[in-house]
C-alpha cells in the first residue's frame, strides 16, 4: 500500500499539481495536501491504530476517505489524458525523423496552457464524481430479485426464498443504528432463509458486538447462516465469530446443514485468509459432503471457489468479495482477480453462481459508481 501511495502521490503531483494554472503557494499548499491524501491510509493508522478501522469519528473516516478517492480518480483521469499528449509527441517526434530533422520531446513536459486547463477541469470532475459515489456508495442498500430456474430444484424448494446479504464492514460508521435499517429493510422480504457471505465487521468488539447483535433480529422461517469473509481474520477471528453466534447466526465452517423442509442442502467454507493467522483453512469438499443427488447451496465469501464448488456437486453458489469492483469498468480488473466473476449471475459448468455488490462497503473507500450496495432476494424455481 506504501508503493501505491508513492506512486499516486509522484504522478498526480508531477502530472497535475505542477501544471495547474494558480500561484506558486496553491501549488505548494495542494502538494502538502495530497501527500497527506496519498498516504492517508498511514495517517489514518498513526491517529486511530488501526488499519481496518481506526477508533476516530466517522465523518473523519469518511471525509478522509472522500479527499482519497478525489485524489484517486484524479489521477485515473490523468493517465488517458496524458497518454494523448504522449502519442501526438510521439507522432510529430516520428514525421520529424523521417523527415530528417531534429527530434523534439520537450512539448511533453514544458507547460501546456490548455492542457492546465484540462487537468483543472478534470480535478472538478474529479470531485463531483468522488461526491457522488460517495452518496451512492454511503446510502441504504437497494433490493434486487434474482431468480434461479433450475431442474435441479427439488419440488419441495420450489418457489423457495433466500435473503443475500454481503459485506456489512460494522465499523465506526456501519454502526448499529444503520445494520438496525439494514435488517428492517431485509425483514420486508419474509425469506424462507437468510444467507450471509462474509465481511460482517472491521474493528474491535466493543465496536462491532452492538451492531451485530442486530443481525439476530433478520426473520427467516428456516434460520440465518453465515460464513466468515477476510476481513473478520483483522479484527479477531474468534471473537467475531463469537458475537455472530450469540446473535443466532449459525456461521458454517467447511460444514453443512440439511434442511429437510426444502430437501436442500445449506454448506459453508471459512475463508482463505485463515493461513496468515493460522486459523482453519476452508475446505470444499468437507463442507459440500452429502448425498451427490441433493440440491447444494454453497456459502462462499470469494467466488473464485465456483468452479472447484460445480465439479464437488454444488448447484448455487452465494458469494460477496468483490464489491461488485465499486466502479463501473473496474469490474473487469476485479473480476480478473476472482475467478472471471466480479457481479451478477453466472453459470459455472451447471451451477448458478450469484455474486453481491456487497450490502454495505468499507468506509475507508467508500465509493460506488454504477454498482450499487444490494441486498438480494433469491426465488428458487424448479423447471
């Protein structure tokens, strides 16, 4: 993260600051402020003590988190656009070789008027965009309905309901009062199941038990069943673990449960961040263990478990992570790191694969454009 803020800061301060049209001492005011922005995650862990969710006021944590993500897609924006400026140098730098004369790379560098002009427009934009996704990505949650029509559905799950929530990130801002909203909200939905795939705290317990004793409130005919996501290995594995169980959260840890009613099968693996803190590791085909006719539902923080998941009999596979990249066009570049899947719903060699967008976000990037927090109503349907 060290590397990334360096690099951030060199390149928007070489390639954006230095080129504003203003004086001198704006100049040297914004640098000082971009080198705090750029290296805001240090700063934040130097005041609060802690990386993952610094014990500071939220409206810190967010306006902190706001002033990166500026500084961020600030310098996202400048990279096409310096990349214009470098081919039409390089096309002229070209024709002037060819054509015998001196070969001119100092228009790269010496001042452009109009392209200050266009690194001030894109700071503007910069922070409308910022603004923004910040809204979207701090506001409630929406509800989106999927439906999985399947042969493999057995008669007694048809019509069949699962509530899917992902990523909740309790933290100083993902506060009680808010997974209260949450749940009232998810509790509109009278699922048959509620399903929870990971990430559900930052912090320490005195932070997050409160809010996730909320969770025991979910209504579901049949129960609520979770599995851990990397980020509860950051902030006391054990103790999270501890807290959703109180709550009545029956967490599966490379286990399963039968759920006669429905004649399906509920299954559930830790998650892969377990070796750093040698906790266990998941184990897929312990936790997909039954009869190989039943119908499998698979709890799974990452998705990129869906293909060994299809191969060892799994038919729906329920998974969070991703965030559903938070950025519209990111999902590529997220999705390549999990497995090809970054949102949506997939079919992985006959199994259904649902990815959330995450119901909340981490409030130390909290921004979405494009990809908005959900939380997921599943209606099995057997064809």
């Amino acid at each position: 993260m060290t590397l990334i803020s360096l690099l951030l800061f060199i390149f928007v301060y070489w390639r954006g600051i230095r080129t504003l049209p203003c004086p001198w001492y704006v100049k040297g005011g914004l640098t000082g402020l971009a080198g705090v922005i750029a290296f805001k995650f240090k700063v934040i862990r130097i005041l609060g003590g802690s990386y993952f969710a610094p014990n500071l006021p939220g409206w810190f944590i967010i306006f902190m988190a706001w002033l990166f993500a500026v500084l961020f897609i600030w310098g996202i924006m400048l990279i096409p656009i310096d990349l214009v400026l470098f081919f039409q140098t390089f096309s002229k730098a070209l024709r002037c070789g060819l054509q015998g004369k001196k070969t001119k790379w100092s228009c790269f560098f010496r001042k452009n008027p109009l392209l200050d002009k266009i690194h001030a427009y894109a700071l503007c934009l910069a922070v409308i965009f910022a603004s923004i996704g910040a809204c979207y990505g701090l506001g409630m949650p929406r509800i989106r309905h999927v439906t999985v029509a399947s042969a493999r559905v057995p008669r007694e799950a048809d019509g069949m309901k699962i509530t899917l929530l992902a990523d909740l990130h309790v933290d100083r801002y993902n506060d009680q009062k808010r997974i209260r909203r949450i749940v009232e909200k998810a509790n509109t939905l009278d699922p048959d199941i509620v399903c929870i795939a990971g990430d559900f705290a930052d912090g320490t317990r005195k932070q997050h038990k409160a809010a996730l004793k909320e969770l025991g409130k979910l209504r579901s005919v049949s129960g609520i069943f979770g599995v851990p996501g990397n980020h509860e290995y950051y902030c006391g594995y054990k103790k999270v673990i501890a807290c959703l169980k109180e709550a009545g959260v029956q967490m599966l840890l490379n286990e399963n449960r039968f759920l006669e009613k429905y004649n399906v099968r509920i299954c559930g693996i830790t998650d892969k961040q377990a070796l750093r803190y040698k906790e266990q590791m998941p184990d897929i085909p312990k936790a997909l263990s039954g009869k190989k006719e039943e119908f499998k539902i698979f709890l799974s923080h990452r998705p990129d478990t869906a293909r060994q998941a299809a191969a060892l009999g799994a038919a729906l596979q329920l998974s969070g992570h991703t965030h559903g990249g938070m950025v519209w066009g990111f999902d590529l570049l997220v999705g390549a790191l999990n497995g090809g899947c970054a949102w949506g719903e997939h079919d992985i060699n006959g199994m259904t694969l649902v990815i959330s967008n995450g119901t909340c976000i981490w409030s130390s990037f909290p921004i979405r454009l494009g990809r908005p927090g959900e939380i997921i109503l599943i209606t099995l349907k057997k064809i």
